[in-house]
C-alpha cells in the first residue's frame, strides 16, 4: 500500500530497523534512533542493489517518488542508477574545488615552469587578481560570457579599455587550461570578443626621421651623467633591443672576441634564444664597461643595489633630461627609429631587419630561416647602422641629410 504522509508520520523507533514499502522497489527505512531514509531497491546486471535517496523530511515523499522514477528512467537507459550517482557527486564536488581561482593557481604555476620574465609573470599575477574579485569563487565550467564581461565592464568604466583587453586575453588563457586540463568544455571569452571597446593604439614615441634621430644620437653621445646610463642609452641606439634586454644583461651572454650578444630564452619576449651581431662601436663601449664595473654578473647593475639591474625608468629619466619629452622619445622608441630607417634605406631585406628586432613569425620554416640565413647579412648590417649612426649625430646640424650613396 502506498505510503502516506501521515503514515510516514506515524512511525516510530524499534529496537530493530525496519522497512516501509511505497512501492516500485522505492521504500523508507526506519533506524532505531528514528531517522527515516529513504532507499530504493532494483535489480542491475542480474544482481540486487540500493540506491540511497535521501533522508525524510528534508526529502519529501513526492521528490522521492520522482527520484524513484528517474532512476528507473536511467535502468531503461541501461545505466546503473548508483554509478550515475556517484558520478553526480564527484562533478558536484569537482564543480565546487575547480574554481576559476583554483585553476588560475595552477595555471600561474605552469607558466612560471615554462621560464617567463618577472616582469610577464609579475603582469600575469596581476591580471588574475582582477579577474579573482568577481570570478575566483565561480566553477570555471559554469563561467559564462556573461560572468566575464562583468570585471571587463568596470574596467571599461574607468576608462581602462586596453586593461580590459588584456584581462579578457588572460581569462581566456586560464579557461583554454582548464579546458586541456579537462575541467571545463567551453571557452566564454570567444564569445565577446566584439563585446569590448577597442582602445586608442598610442604608439611608444620615436624618432622615425633621419633629422630627428640625428639629434637624438647627437644628444645621447654628449650625455653628461652617468657612463653606464649613456653607454645604455648608446647601446640602444647601435643594437635597438628591448629595454628590459638590455638593462638584465649577463656578462655570460657576450662573446665580444665573436662580437656576438645571446640572449637567453628566459629573458626574450618570445621565449626563444635570441642571437645579436655586435658592430665594433658596441663592442669598443661593452669593453669600458666591463673595465669598469665586470666584477659583478650584471651589466647594467642598480646604483644601490648591486645584485639587482638598472631601473627600467632610468633611461627614460636620461632622455627627460637631455629634454626629450614623452611624446619625442623613449627606450623602447629606439626600436622603431632602427626599423624605419633600416627599412627605409632599401639595403636590407625586410625580414633581416625583422629577425634582429626579434620578432618572430608563427610559421617554424620562416622562424628557422629567419635564425640562420639572415645571419651575414644581419652582421653587415649592424656594422652599417653603427657607421649610419656616427655619420648622422657628425654630420653638420645645418647640412642637408646625405644620400644613401655618401651613407655607407
């Protein structure tokens, strides 16, 4: 007879425990210290089993009535009822240990293994510290476009657009993780990808004209403060490396008898070994400062801190006060005044000048060619930059620039 309410309410404790049908192998088993739970009894692959159902009264005699149902639904199916359960619990409980914050932990762990910059991994860090403030404690399979766009927006709000494209990128990154790490099916960040506003591309300043660099290296080669700040600014100028390069540099990457600078993978941006031609001009400046300061390991070392390299502001302070303003040049300017005028004076392939910037292609073939048959002409050409260099800060201020042929 099927079980009432006031029925199931009407049982009491015995010394013994004891069975109520409902009926369908669903039935509520009475403990002798009173609890009533609920169980239901079937047949799976020829043999006898239980499936627990839950405790009455928290589950009621209606949902255990459909939870009879659905697992018969799942024995039609072919599918064993207490397995399913099983399974439910464990994604329930990886569902609440598989975090957006949790995984974001393993991934900053992975990316530190994989040997990036400080300065990438201090960049990282930060970008997830966003994210964790509204996403952190959400399951990253749950997390939907939706969820994403909410730290995006605020970004956004205070007028941080190009911030707010980078955390998007990072949160991609985290998710595209878990999901290799099968903790998530599906990437939200795909889905907003038109969602945000597109910042302004303000590009680092530079001096992209033969006049202008003219008196930028003309100023740099009269610099009055410190040697090693002008042999950096210098240096810059002749081998237009990253900044963060230059200031780190070992010691242990020169070969200046081979007139060759490596730099290793863990210190380029693009996390590959990056080999650099020097021309006589940086050598002859790398050998003073070595006189001067190579007891230590770093090249440009801190003022303060001998052990720590140069600040990454002090260049820029450099070229404030020889009175280059923000918008006229910086460090990291030196790059783009090498390309356009490497470029620009049609002697060299393009994709030389590309491989001594470091910049590389996504394609493995070119990446390779890139490395090694560019190389001869990659030496020629940091010598004629270096000549181009002391031809345009030499030259009278009042002369008009020299034609290619005069340049060599």
């Amino acid at each position: 007879m099927p079980l009432t309410d006031i029925t199931i309410r009407s049982f009491k404790p015995a010394d013994k425990p004891y069975k109520r049908s409902d009926g369908g192998g669903l039935y509520l088993f009475v403990s002798p210290s009173g609890g009533k739970l609920w169980r239901l009894a079937y047949r799976f692959d020829g043999k006898q089993k239980t499936l627990a159902l839950g405790a009455y009264p928290a589950v009621s005699l209606a949902l255990s009535r459909q939870r009879r149902d659905e697992a018969k639904t799942l024995l039609a199916a072919g599918v064993d009822p207490s397995v399913h359960a099983k399974a439910e619990k464990l994604a329930r409980r990886a569902s609440r240990e598989n975090t957006f914050g949790a995984i974001a932990k393993d991934y900053i762990t992975k990316v530190e293994k994989e040997g990036r910059a400080d300065a990438t991994m201090k960049k990282i860090r930060w970008m997830v510290d966003l994210a964790n403030k509204d996403l952190g404690a959400v399951p990253i399979a749950d997390i939907s476009a939706s969820d994403v766009l909410v730290p995006l927006r605020k970004l956004e709000s205070e007028g941080k657009l190009e911030t707010a494209r980078r955390l998007r990128s990072v949160i991609g990154q985290v998710v595209r993780f878990a999901i290799a790490s099968a903790k998530a099916t599906h990437d939200p960040t795909q889905a907003i990808k038109g969602a945000l506003t597109t910042p302004t591309v303000t590009h680092r300043a530079a001096a992209t004209d033969r006049k202008k660099a003219a008196s930028l290296f003309r100023a740099i080669w009269l610099y009055e403060g410190s040697f090693a700040t002008r042999s950096a600014l210098q240096l810059m100028a002749l081998l237009y490396p990253r900044p963060g390069e230059l200031r780190s540099a070992h010691w242990s990457e020169f070969d200046l008898d081979a007139k060759t600078w490596i730099i290793p993978a863990e210190r380029a941006k693009m996390r590959r070994e990056h080999r650099k031609p020097l021309s006589d001009a940086a050598v002859d400046i790398l050998v003073e400062l070595k006189r001067l300061n190579g007891s230590g390991e770093l090249v440009f070392p801190s003022s303060s801190r001998f052990h720590r390299p140069m600040s990454e502001n002090t260049m820029n302070m450099a070229l404030r006060r020889l009175g280059f303003g923000k918008g006229e040049a910086t460090a990291h300017g030196f790059r783009a005044t090498a390309s356009s005028l490497l470029n620009e004076s049609g002697k060299w392939h393009p994709d030389a000048v590309e491989a001594e910037l470091g910049h590389v292609g996504s394609d493995e073939v070119r990446r390779a060619y890139h490395r090694a048959a560019y190389w001869d002409e990659r030496s020629k050409m940091t010598d004629w930059w270096a000549n181009e260099i002391h031809h345009l800060r030499t030259a009278k201020q009042d002369a008009p620039d020299c034609d290619e042929e005069n340049a060599d």
